[in-house]
C-alpha cells in the first residue's frame, strides 16, 4: 500500500463546455434526457504530479465517493493515463461510486478503460463494476509486460436498464485484501440511446 498523502490541490474551476439544446417546438416530443456522470476520466482534484492521492471511505474525489478499501488517484506523470493525464487505481478493495440521473426504462452503456498497476504482483489484477449495488461486470487485467509508460489498456463495456431516477455506478478492486496495487480506471463514460456521451475522450 502506498503510504497516504493529501495533496494541496489548487481549486481548479471545471470547465464545463455546456452544449445548449436547439429544440425549439413546445410540440416535439420530448427528448430523452441522457445520463451525465462528471468527470469520468478522473481529472479533478489534481493530484500532485510524479505521485498519488490516496482516498478513504466516506470521502469525496472530486465527482466520485470513496465506498470502499483505498483508492489511490494518480498524478500526472506518474503512468500513463487512457484520457486526460490522470487515472485511479482501485488497490486491493478500493471502491469509487457516482450517482447521476436517469430515466426508469431507459437503456445506458457504461463504457470505460482498464488497466493495472504494473509495480508489483498479483499480475492479475480484478475488480467489479455495480449499478445499485448489483454487480453488472468483473474485469480482470494482467499487468505482465506492462510498464508505467505501456499501461495496455482496454475499452470494457456493459448495458444496464434504469430502473429508478438516479442510478450509482460503482467500480470496486476485488482483489486479495493483502494485495497493495490494484485494477486502473480511467475514461468512464455514461450514455443513453449514444447521445450525448460523457466520457471526456468522446
Ligand atoms: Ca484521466
């Protein structure tokens, strides 16, 4: 486990490229309003650069919640990201969760990069992602020949069916609770019907 450590991250005001709808008739059907989780690619707080943040149960990052175990975000620098020049690394039995709005009945597609932390064994490095609690996927990722400068990583992604108006997207290590370096995401995208994807890399 890496040792823990709290950046001093300077208030970066997120700047959020609003896309202004062009619907105009009062008569047209109403659009289906897609789903928007913020910041899936895990850029805000900064951590500092070379190194990692670790997080802790009941605290925020950024747009995420820590639900379980330690998750470490990782500075820039520090490896290669799949998006952006940040990325997190779920550790044994970290876990980070995002609640966003849907609509019940509504179709979305969770899309996402993997990877692992190459530094040390286990190679495989595995994890689960939940909507409600509910396990939707394991993933696994093996981090042999892996470098922090060839991440490898890979596009996973599942469909879930809203059932309620907020749903939480979970991603959750799973791995022995000794193990110190993880499964890394990066990348997480949500979106209904493929409008309005809000995965940061289109
Ligand atoms: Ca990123």
């Amino acid at each position: 486990m890496f040792s823990s450590r709290v950046s001093v991250a300077a208030a970066a005001a997120a700047a959020l490229l609003a896309v202004v709808g062009a619907g105009t008739a009062a008569t047209a059907a109403p659009a289906p309003l897609a789903s928007r989780i913020h910041d899936g690619s895990f850029e805000t707080p900064r951590a500092p650069v070379n190194f990692f943040t670790s997080y802790f149960p009941g605290q925020f990052m950024g747009s995420w919640y820590v639900s379980g175990g330690a998750v470490d975000l990782i500075g820039a620098g520090t490896w290669q990201a799949a998006e952006g020049d940040q990325s997190i690394d779920l550790n044994a039995r970290g876990a980070v969760s995002q609640t966003f709005t849907t609509n019940v009945g509504t179709t979305y597609t969770v899309t996402y990069s993997l990877a692992g932390n190459p530094y040390d064994l286990p190679a495989l490095k595995t994890g689960e992602a939940l909507i409600d609690g509910q396990r939707f996927q394991e993933f696994s990722f093996d981090v042999t020949g892996k470098t922090y400068g060839n991440m490898g990583y890979v596009r996973r992604q599942f469909t879930f069916v809203a059932t309620g108006t907020t749903t939480t997207l979970t991603f959750a290590g799973t791995m022995s609770a000794t193990a110190a370096n993880g499964a890394v995401i990066d990348d997480v995208c949500v979106e209904a019907r493929g409008t309005w994807p809000s995965c940061a890399g289109g």
